[in-house]
C-alpha cells in the first residue's frame, strides 16, 4: 500500500511537469560577439543578435538548399521565434565587444518549418574520422607532401558543426594504399578505418589534374550508409594555397551537408513507441529519473503515462527521427531500451 501511494505521488509530479522541454541546446546559439558603440541602445544590439542568431540556427539544421527559404523573413518574424536573450558584460573594454546568447522556442521552429515543408537536421555524432589523399602527377601523397592532410584543421570556422579527425601516420594504411593505386575509387572505408567501425568515416581523394582545376571524389560512411559525391573546383584567379583552402573549406561543407541528409527529422510524421518501465521498489523514484533523462533528448517531443499498477508503468514515448538515433540518444543518457517477448523494455542504468 504504501509502494502504491509512493507510485501516485510520483506521477502527481510526472503529470504536473506536462509537455517536455528538451535541455539540449540545438535552438540555443551562444557567443556572438558584436560591437556596442556609444549610442547604440541594448535594443538595437538585441535585433541584431536576433538576426546573427537566427542565420546561425538556420546554417546549424538546415540543409544548404533549404537556407535560402528563410532570406526574405522579417525581424519581427524571427523576434517572435525567440524564447529569452542575453547580454553578457563587455569581452574587450578596448574593442567595446560583447558577448550574447539566444534561445530560440523549439514548438515555433518546429510551426515554422512544418509550414514551409522543411525538414531539418539534429546531429548527435560531431565526429567524423577523415583521411584526404593528394594524387598529384602520377603520385600518390598520403601523410608526407600531402598539403591537405598536414592543413586540414588548421583553417576551422567558429561555427563548424563537425569535428574532422584525422589518423596518425599509419604504415598499415600507407600499404593499403599503395595496394590498391591502381583501383584507389574501390578502396574500401572498412579497410582504412577498422578502429572506427561503428563511427563516421570518410576517404577524400584531391586530384590535381590541370593547374587551374581540382578534382574530388569523396566517399564517406555515415550513419553505416555509404555515400559518394565527385566535385569539381576552379582555381580562377585565387592563389595556389588560398585555392587549397577554399578546396578544405568547400569538402567540409560538403561533408556536413551529407551528415545532416542522414539525420533529418520530418516534424509532420512524429513516431511513438510504447514501452514497460519496470518499478524498483529500492529505486521508487525511477519514473521521474526517466523522465529528467529524457528531457535532455532534443527529437523526444513528449512521454505520456498510459497505464501503471505497483510492479511496472505503461509509457508512450512521441519522438521525431528514425528509431536507431533515438535508441542512440537514450544510450547516450544511460538508458537502456530492449525488445524483450514482444515488449519494449526501458530501464535507467
């Protein structure tokens, strides 16, 4: 009896916290740094915040064909996507900056895109292991007088999404190579990457064929799907290592835009799954530690109570997204969710 009046009040609590508000801060975009000048009021630095943020929310989900959608929308648009701003005090007394954060309201976004037929992207894996290879007359350049492997992180973006890691000088990788320089297209990812066989990988081949122009063939894993794109660059009137950059810079993108289109979430079609929450009676209060847990996952839109008795609570779990990143991000929150004789069990590690 008393276990059952512990399990009401429980969900007295789980009920009162009604619709779940995600702590994860994928509509949060922190650190932008702008200029106050003496006569511009805080308000003035606010609409422009709004307007930075909102470009930078728009470059953090969105697709790169999909961004051009949103250019024509007003300020006042954007201000009312806005949950709460802040202004930080002055960074550089001497350059008269300052910092600022804004968070957007998830269930506007969401209005937002559903009205314009979008679907947009919640990356939970940043890093993806790398390996560009320079074919330049005739050579193959892997580690050593490989431009692109020796720079590749050395021109970062503030705003990068992904985290590009590239291996160590391998001799094994170097044989694997050389084995295949006369198929290096068929060089399979499992081959180069086998310590990263569950991670995202990519193998980058730069191909200078003409002084004024570079090849790409990329082939990459992501989310265990094999993807491959062949790119063209000019150089123009750029200089030659101004040109390599703008070549790492151009790949990257590349490469983040193929990571969003295998993490995309359609806002019109959510997924429910229904699921047993065993109760402990040493740990009466695992509904609400489930529910904390779950609060930190973004594409989980809510939890509802369908039914309970003193051993187990029947749970309806709405998210957006595909199953496996779902069961991902419960992973990632100590949460274990197992089909067991036609039932979904989920547990609080």
């Amino acid at each position: 009896m008393k276990l059952f009046k512990k399990i009401i009040l429980i969900l007295i609590v789980f009920f009162q916290t009604g619709n779940l508000l995600s702590k994860n801060n994928l509509f949060n975009v922190n650190n932008i740094l702008l200029e106050k000048k003496d006569n511009t009021s805080n308000a003035e630095i606010a609409n422009a915040a709004i307007k930075v943020a909102f470009k930078q929310l728009i470059k953090k989900v969105l697709l790169k064909e999909d961004m051009d959608r949103f250019s024509d929308l007003e300020l006042e648009d954007m201000k009312d996507l806005v949950v709460y701003y802040n202004i930080s005090k002055n960074l550089q007394e001497e350059n008269n900056k300052i910092s600022l954060s804004v968070t957007f309201d998830k269930d506007k976004v969401h209005d937002l895109f559903f009205k314009k037929g979008i679907l947009y992207s919640d990356i939970s894996e940043k890093e993806l292991y790398l390996l560009p290879i320079l074919l330049e007359k005739n050579e193959i350049f892997i580690f050593a007088n490989n431009y692109f492997y020796e720079n590749w992180n050395t021109f970062e973006k503030k705003d990068e999404l992904i985290e590009f890691v590239l291996p160590l000088e391998n001799i094994e990788i170097i044989q694997k190579v050389n084995q295949s320089k006369n198929n290096l297209l068929n060089l399979k990812l499992e081959n180069l990457f086998k310590e990263y066989s569950s991670k995202n990988v990519a193998l980058v081949f730069i191909e200078n064929i003409e002084s004024n122009e570079n090849k790409v063939y990329l082939r990459a894993r992501i989310q265990n799907k094999i993807l491959s794109k062949n790119l063209k660059f000019k150089k123009d009137n750029l200089e030659k290592i101004q040109f390599k950059e703008e070549i790492i810079f151009a790949i990257k993108e590349e490469i983040t835009n193929l990571i969003k289109s295998q993490n995309l979430i359609d806002i019109r079609t959510p997924s429910f799954l229904n699921v047993r929450l065993y109760l402990d009676s040493n740990k009466k209060s695992n509904l609400v530690l489930l529910n904390s847990k779950i609060e930190n996952i973004e594409s989980v839109e809510n939890l509802y109570v369908q039914q309970f008795n003193k051993n187990y609570v029947e749970l309806k779990i709405k998210y957006l997204g595909k199953l496996d990143k779902i069961m991902e991000q419960l992973k990632n929150e100590n949460i274990s969710l197992q089909f067991v004789n036609d039932q979904w069990l989920i547990k609080v590690m």
